[in-house]
C-alpha cells in the first residue's frame, strides 16, 4: 500500500546535539516531499520541500533534508539542536496530479537541557 | 500579507448539533484544503479546492461532512448532526497550483460532548 512511514514516535536529545528524523515513502514515482513542523497547540509550518533538482535541501531554523532515491527516503537533519527545536516533525507528499498532501504519523521531538 | 485565518479557534458542542468552521485563505491563493487532525487517525485530507473546478471531496468521512468555499476565496466546513469522533483539530491550508507549497492556519479545535 501507498503510505508515508515515519518510524520514530519519539525522540530525545539533548541540545547541541545532532537530530535526524526518518522518513520513508513507498509510491512508484518520486513524489513531492514536504517537512513540517508543529508546536503544542500551533499549525503545521513549512520547514523545506523538496520537488527536483539538488538532493540537499536547506530549509528554515537550521533544518536540512536530503533525498534518497535509492532509499526512498527524505530524512531531516539538523547539527546542532536547540530547545526551541521541541515540537512534533511531519513528513508529508503529494503524488503525481493528486494535490493532497499525505503525512507520516509524526515524530515527536523532545530536548533536554 | 496575512497569512491562513480560521475561525473559531475552538468550539464545543453538543452531540447531534451542527458546526460551521470558517478559513480565509491567503489572498491570491487558488487552492484551498481542509485537514483534520486526531489523536486517533493522525492528519487526514478532507476536500481540496482549485479555481473554479470541482472540489476534490475523496476525503469526507461520510454525508454530514461539506464544504463550500464562496468567491473563490473563503471556505466554511460543515459538519452536521456532529458525533463525539469528529472531535479533532480542523486545519486549513492554502496554496497556488496543484502540488505547490500548502501553508496552514492554527486550526479550529472542535469538542463534541
């Protein structure tokens, strides 16, 4: 079945510490990947996309994601995380004409000081 | 410019009463979508918006559940004789064309008693 995996229900770091959270998709195309980011009580907010091109992409507050064809993956990365980083981290995409997004059940970040 | 409005930020009501949720969209966005978000089911599509075609409403968990979006731009989310499983957070997004970037609002939380 089609679907968006995100296997970590939940993570901790510690801050200044390094983060990548998982994502994998199974679809026959490359789908358009997207990551947001939801704060306790907030809405989604964009944190980068990736449609084609460079693999790495770079996104707000420090985030980075890269694609993996090969791996059907777009994991998300950060080097050095900060407190503020705490919240809850979706892997979403949009497949082929189809607009609706599709997410992943949610990796929920928390940091330690 | 303003951002994805919604309204109200949070309602009760009771089992069997119907609700109306309003979005306002980004100005200028073609595109508009309902989400909802619960404990149980994660973020699930609802309807999907494009110009002046028909709505995309694959996502509508059964016949009390409609939409209408006015002009072009505002939309109201209808959900009739309500259950106490259509308690969740209602998001709203927008966005250009098909496959682009979708930015959210902070949700309507809906409590049915």
């Amino acid at each position: 079945a089609q679907s968006v995996t995100q296997p970590d229900i939940h993570i901790t770091v510690s801050e200044g510490a390094s983060l990548e959270l998982r994502c994998n998709y199974s679809y026959g195309a490359t789908p358009y990947l997207f990551w947001y980011v939801q704060s306790p009580g907030q809405g989604l907010q964009l944190l980068l996309k990736y449609f084609s091109g460079d693999t790495l992409v770079q996104g707000i507050k420090g985030f980075e994601a890269e694609f993996k064809r090969s791996q059907s993956s777009f994991n998300l990365r950060k080097p050095s995380v900060h407190w503020s980083d705490a919240a809850e981290y979706f892997c979403a995409v949009v497949i082929g004409t189809a607009s609706k997004l599709t997410f992943g059940t949610g990796t929920r970040l928390q940091v330690t000081l | 410019g303003a951002g994805v409005s919604q309204s109200p930020s949070n309602k009760v009501t009771e089992k069997g009463k119907d609700v109306e949720l309003r979005c306002d969209p980004i100005s200028g966005h073609t595109a508009l979508y309902w989400y909802r978000q619960s404990l149980g089911q994660g973020l699930e599509f609802l309807i999907y918006f494009q110009g002046n075609s028909a709505p995309d409403k694959s996502g509508l968990p059964s016949d009390r559940f409609s939409a209408e979006r006015t002009g072009g731009s505002v939309s109201t989310l209808t959900i009739q004789r309500t259950q106490q499983e259509d308690s969740a957070v209602y998001l709203c997004a927008s966005g250009g064309a098909a496959g682009e970037t979708q930015y959210f609002g902070p949700g309507t939380r809906l409590l049915v008693l």
